[in-house]
C-alpha cells in the first residue's frame, strides 16, 4: 500500500509541512517488537553477549518472530532503539552502525530481516544527541539521515526528542516527514514530537501531527511496573476529548511497548495491559524477550480474536465511558459492521469484584441484540438483549473482555455514527 509521492504531491509536500506525510502507511497500528524497555542501552557485549544491543540480538528476534507464530499474526517489524550507533559519524557525515557490534552493518541486518518476511526499523534522536549519547540528528542531517536509512532498507524510523528546543522540533518533524517521503521508500515514521511539549494542546497541535507522523509518542516512557502502565492509562483516558480524535488510519497516538513478558506485571495486570493497549488503538510493540517468554505471557500477546480487535479498519480509538466508586472501569471501542469491544476493568486491590450493568446503561441502542465473546476465554454468550441486566466477575487489577456483534438489524442512527470517522460531533461516550 505504499504510496511514493510524484511530481505536484511532491512540490506540494515539500512546500506544505500540513500535506507532508499520507504515506499510505500504518493503515491499522503497527505490531512488531523493540528493543528499549526490556534491553536498554546495554553495549556491554564482552560481558554479556546475549543482552547487549547487538546485531546478534536483532537477528535471533528476528528468527522468533518468523519461527514462533508471531509473524503470521501480524507481528512483523523489528525495531532497533537507541544505542545502535557509532560514537562519532564518518568522514562523510553519516550515522554509521558500532563496527564491532553490528559488523555486518545495517542493510546485512534488514535483508535477513526481509529474507524472514519481515521490517526493520531503527532509532534515530532530533537533537545534537540521542538520549543514551550517540550521534543525534541535526536540521543540516535530516535528508541525509533519511536517505540513509532508505538505502539501508529500513522500513520504520522512531525519532526521538532529547538535547532539541521546541523550534528545533518544530521545524525538524515535518523536514524528516518530507525527507523520508522524498527518499520514495516507504518508511512508517513514528515522532516523539508531543511527548516533549506535555502531550496537550496548545503546545502540541493533533491536526498537524497527523499529517506529519503515522504514530507519536504522547506521554513519558513505559516502565517496568504496575505504576508505570497506571500512570498512562490516566494520562491517556483522563485526556481523552483532545487524544481520541486524533487517531486513525495511518495516524496513531502510541501509549509505549507492550511489557507483558518481563518482570513487573502479574498474569492479570498483563491481561489488563493488553486489552487496554487493545481498547486504544495503540501500536502493538512488545519489549521482551522472546527466546525466553513463558507460555503464559505468550498465549496473552498471540490472542487472536485481541488482534483483530486492535486490526480493526475502521480504526477508531476506544474511550472510557463509565468509572465507578467500586474503582469499576468501563472502557468501549467501536468496531467495523457495527461490533464492539468492551473492556471491564478492576482497580482494586483485594478480591474478585461482581459487576453487574446492562448494555443499555453502557447507552448501546434500544433493542438490539448481540452475540457477545469473551476475548480471553473465548466463551460465547448468545442473544444478549440491550435491556438485559448481566454481571462479569472481574479479579483484581484485571479486566473481562468482551467482543459484541450485532445479531438484529441495528437502528439507523446508530449505524451511522459508528461508521464516521471520529471527529467534531462524534461521542462514543453517547452511542
């Protein structure tokens, strides 16, 4: 589906930083796996040669997500983060990969990656330096950088913020976005431009994001812990009018990598996690490791039916709609041919809780029936009517899933709102 620009969308895109990006790219959120939370910068090769940041490591994740079932779900792109890098640029002036951890260079690492039908993205910092202290790239790098990467073969590019000014970042995004579509290889481009200018309007302006990047980093980065993945929910739901209209085909907001699979989250929290990521429309980016993942972490992150949720086309961004005194959540995502995903979740600390709504308290339409899923189990409930009352037992810090399709024929209206494209006049919190 990639989409080169020629001649007046070039012009155009070269002369417009509004009309710089629709690349064709990132038409759902992009799965894949990075490598930042669970590796860090570790270059310590000598004393750990399995963990450091190394052409080894991206080649034997590469070979997990081909041979482990990961790549026919749509977990296809390898993503290099910071610390890649040699010290210093060349002669020339060009980022060039550490000699002696990456010694077959980038373009040997994105043709195994490709040979495994697979994409390779790499990490690159708007600035003097990356956040771990490698070579940044400057306003005078930009178009070199990208062509770079594009004779490299590399398909996604993460750009980072540290040690550039607002202006610099101002100017910077939108150069690489055009630089990157001049290259004429598609490269899905993801900008950590709003996470440096608090995440919210007036400093960040969604409009232009999304004309410029295909997915941006809002808000601080994911830790290791309960906390962390807590601190973006609130963060993402409590700011929900400004972030929900913003995402769509081709232009995610991105709540971070997935950490489900490491050592902060218990079994129900990494359900939760999922779900919630889920619910978002949130790029599906796990940092873990996958030599090694247990059974459990894995059944979680190669749920099927959670996948085609998160896939779904109409792309629309899930919303909060209830939050009850019990420490009760409801979360609800419109779906395409009128489905939803609804998603119950548990804050509490002590004991499975016994929720009991009904789908028309959740203001679903007057007499339509579903046939609801649940997304974990599995289970189907037949027939469930919008005035039917039901209850979930939800465990703590947990959530019960649900997937609904209509099985009568739904009430115009309805079916109107839930197929535009999420903007001025739509509420999902009203559906």
């Amino acid at each position: 589906q990639a989409m080169v620009l020629s001649g007046l969308a070039l012009v155009l895109a070269l002369a417009l930083p509004s009309v710089a990006l629709e690349n064709g790219l990132a038409r759902t959120p992009p799965m894949g796996w990075m490598s930042w939370e669970r590796f860090r910068c570790n270059v310590d090769c000598q004393a750990d040669p399995r963990n450091c940041i190394s052409e080894q490591l991206f080649f034997e994740m590469a070979d997990r997500l081909a041979e482990d079932g990961w790549r026919e779900l749509g977990y296809e792109y390898v993503n290099i983060d910071d610390c890649w890098s040699a010290k210093q640029r060349d002669a020339a002036g060009q980022l060039v990969p550490d000699p002696k951890r990456f010694p077959s260079g980038i373009k040997a690492l994105a043709d195994y990656v490709h040979a495994r039908g697979l994409k390779l993205g790499i990490y690159g910092d708007l600035g003097t330096f990356t956040c771990g202290g490698y070579p940044g790239t400057m306003l005078e790098h930009v178009k070199q950088d990208a062509q770079t990467f594009a004779a490299w073969g590399v398909d996604m590019l993460k750009l980072d913020g540290c040690y550039s000014s607002a202006e610099e970042q101002a100017k910077g995004y939108p150069e690489m976005a055009r630089a990157l579509n001049a290259t004429g290889r598609p490269i899905v481009y993801s900008c950590s431009w709003p996470a440096y200018q608090g995440g919210l309007p007036p400093k960040v302006n969604y409009t232009i994001l999304a004309e410029i990047c295909n997915l941006w980093r809002n808000y601080d980065d994911i830790q290791d812990s309960w906390d962390s993945v807590l601190s973006i929910v609130d963060w993402f739901f409590t700011n929900q009018d400004v972030l929900q209209p913003a995402a769509g085909p081709g232009h995610w907001n991105d709540p971070d990598m997935l950490i489900i699979g490491n050592f902060g989250l218990s079994h129900e929290q990494s359900r939760s996690q999922m779900a919630l990521w889920t619910v978002m429309a949130a790029p599906l980016l796990m940092s873990t490791d996958l030599r090694t993942i247990s059974p459990g972490a894995k059944e979680i992150l190669q749920n099927r039916l959670m996948i085609q949720i998160n896939q779904d086309p109409l792309g629309i961004q899930g919303r909060r709609i209830v939050k009850e005194k019990s420490h009760i959540e409801v979360f609800v995502r419109p779906l395409s041919q009128a489905a939803s995903a609804l998603v119950f979740f548990s804050r509490r600390t002590d004991m499975p809780f016994r929720y009991t709504t009904s789908l028309a308290k959740l203001h679903f339409p007057q007499d339509a029936v579903y046939e609801v899923q649940d997304v974990y189990v599995g289970k189907m409930i037949g027939a469930l009517k919008t005035a039917d009352n039901f209850s979930v037992i939800i465990n703590p810090s947990g959530v019960v899933m649900w997937y609904l399709r209509p099985t009568a024929l739904l009430v115009e209206p309805w079916h109107v709102v839930r197929q535009q494209a999420p903007g001025k006049g739509f509420h999902p919190a009203l559906l």
